[in-house]
C-alpha cells in the first residue's frame, strides 16, 4: 500500500529555472514530512522537513508547501542549478507512533540543464 | 565524525549463493533501519531496530531474508540463497533518539549494490 504518491518521476528544468516536486499522503495521522535527496551512487540525505502546523517554510533555494486540507505537499527549488540534479524523496510520519517509520515516496529524478 | 559504514559497497554473486550485508551505525544512535533501493519499487523499508531489538520486519520479503543487530554498533542482511531478483541497492539508515518528541533524521550510508547472476 502505497501511502506516499509523488509526481513527476522525472524532470528536466534549464538553469535558473523552478523545480516542482508533488506529494500526496493518505494518512492524516502522519505529522512530519522531510525531503530526502540523493546523489548518484549515494545514499539519501535529509534536505529540509516541515510540520503539518505551517503551511511553508523555506531554506535557501528550497522551499517546502504545505496543504492539510488537501493532503498534499510539494517541494519548489528556486534558481534550479547542475548541482541541483538528484534523486528527490518525500517522506512522511507519525512522530509519536510506536516505532515511527518513514514512509517514502517513489521519488524523482531532476535533471537540471546548464 | 564517521557516518553509517556499509560493506561491501560492491558484490556480484550467482544465484543459491549467501549474502551478508554489514552495517555500522552512527555511534549514539539507536534506530537501526534496513532499505532496499530499485528502479522498480524505489526504497522499500525492510526491518528496523530499537535498541537493537526489531521492532518491525513485515517489509522482509521472504524468509530467504534474515537481519540481526547482535550490538548497537552493528547489524548484518543475511540472503539465503540469493535469487537474481534480489539484486538491488541496499541502505542502511541510523537515527538518534532525542528525549521526548522525535523528529529524528535518518543517516543513510553509501549503500551495497547487490548484483545476483
């Protein structure tokens, strides 16, 4: 069951311009939604992460939004760059559930052209 | 400071043969988590630890698979007998239990790209 459904699977943007990541989730007990990325050949690494009680919040060229109502959450990277060009994750999770598992979406990959 | 340490980065095996997949977590941390990776599927949790004792395993696909955490300072996949359907990208993830409210980042390592011919 997949409880995490991202969109698209893949990307391709030109330099300078805006990466859209999508992420719908089903279970509206989950309370914490990081964004992992990954390198080639490297394991996935925390980016950013927000909490169901703000709607954004931004670090640097990436920003996180958030719609309770609508279950969704997406992932804007500004001013994309070459070194932007990863595997993008979203995630999702009870934080006070027994164990607390992160749940992953199916991730996407962003080319970013020179 | 040292990250998750996995070994082997790299095996190639043939089918029937056994796998072991080491992990080493960061020192401190007490959440252990076993991931599989493929182009297919994506990263599929396999079982994790607290405190060394496993919590949740339901996503092991067969009893072929078996994981152990004899110490907090180690784990080992076992696969027996490999199947060319297992290859894949194996992760190991570690995370450190704050007091109260954990919001814990996961601490992947660099992974062990499993190949069964």
């Amino acid at each position: 069951q997949q409880q995490v459904k991202q969109s698209p699977q893949s990307l391709i943007v030109q330099k300078g311009g805006i990466s859209i990541i999508n992420c719908a989730y089903e279970n509206t007990a989950f309370d914490y939604f990081p964004w992992y990325q990954q390198f080639p050949g490297k394991g996935p690494a925390l980016l950013i992460a927000i909490r169901p009680d703000v709607s954004e919040k931004k670090e640097g060229r990436f920003t996180i939004s958030f719609n309770k109502s609508a279950k969704q959450f997406s992932l804007h990277i500004m001013d994309s760059q070459p070194g932007d060009s990863a595997t993008y994750f979203c995630a999702a999770r009870r934080i006070k559930a027994a164990g607390n598992k992160l749940t992953f979406g199916g991730g996407t990959r962003v080319l970013v052209k020179p | 400071d040292a990250g998750v340490i996995q070994s082997p980065r790299h095996e190639v095996t043939e089918m029937g043969q056994e796998v072991t997949l080491r992990c080493k977590p960061i020192s401190g941390h007490n959440s252990l988590f076993w991931y599989r990776q493929t182009m297919m599927r994506g990263l599929e949790l396999l079982i994790y630890f607290n405190n060394n004792v496993p919590i949740d395993d339901s996503g092991m696909p067969e009893d072929r698979f078996s994981a152990k955490m004899p110490n907090a300072s180690f784990s080992t996949l076992k696969i027996q007998p490999s199947e060319p359907r297992d290859s894949a990208v194996y992760f190991c993830a570690s995370r450190r239990r704050d007091r109260g409210f954990n919001t814990g980042e996961l601490f992947f390592g660099e992974g062990s790209r499993l190949t069964v011919l």
